[in-house]
C-alpha cells in the first residue's frame, strides 16, 4: 500500500470514528418519550413498591461505573420531590430483566408515572436538567390527573 492511500484510509477511519463517537455522546443521557407500557412492581422483583406520584427505575449492573453516579443523581431528584420512588433493579443476577425491557446499556432509566405507565426512557446518566424538568411534568401531571 502506497503512503497516500494509508494517510487516506487514517484519516478516514478517525473522521467516521469521531462522527460516531460525537452521536453516541449526543443521544447519551437525554430523555426520551416511551411507549405507555404500563408496569407493575412484581415485574421488577420481589420487594419492589412504586412512588404514589413517580418511580425512577434504574437498572445497574454490580460493575457500572456510571449507574453509581447516575444513582446518586437519581435518588436526589426523587428526595426533593413528594411521592416519587427511586428504585434500583440489578440485572447482575437478573439476564432475563435485560432481555424483557431491552436493556443495551448500564445504566437505563425508566420514568414512570403514578400508574407505572413508562412515560420515559434514558440510556446512560442522565442530563439533570432534562431528568428535573420531566419529572416535574410527571409529578404534575399526576396531582392533574392528566395522563
């Protein structure tokens, strides 16, 4: 191989490596709507109960890194608010949890209002700020009755 067409083919491959690299970081951490899947706490495991408002379900893995900061977050955000649960699913000992929610990375945050309907979906840690604002519209839209 000539140098020219091995300076093309680096260059190349570290253009697609970065423009990858940039798109899984933006879609890591958002919020995004889910379909309205409505679930109950004995799908999750035994001694699981659900907020009266919301339900943060996070599923972690015993060597996620990210879920222990996610988790801190996560438990946070539902202590500043009335009625809303966090509770923390590990798939370590759980492979068929994974497959049943689809669960491709650690850590996955489910939204869930006071139903246990899924009203979101977050893969990665979440961005706060997004995280905050949908699970005031949740909380809301529970005192509303809005569904």
């Amino acid at each position: 191989m000539n140098t020219v067409l091995a300076l093309i083919v680096t260059v190349g491959l570290v253009v697609v490596t970065t423009a990858v690299g940039a798109i899984w970081r933006a879609r890591t951490g958002r919020v995004r709507s889910a379909h309205r899947e409505i679930l109950s706490p004995a799908r999750l495991g035994a001694n699981v109960a659900f907020g009266a408002n919301a339900t943060i379900v996070q599923f972690s893995t015993e060597f996620c890194g990210p879920c222990r900061t996610a988790q801190r977050l996560l438990r946070a955000s539902a202590a500043e608010r009335d009625g809303v649960r966090y509770v923390e699913v590990d798939l370590t000992g759980s492979p068929r949890l994974a497959t049943e929610f689809a669960v491709m990375q650690t850590p996955t945050i489910l939204l869930l209002d006071a139903e246990g309907g899924v009203r979101s979906r977050i893969g990665g840690v979440p961005r706060p700020h997004e995280l905050n604002e949908r699970l005031d519209e949740i909380v809301k839209e529970s005192h509303v009755g809005i569904r």
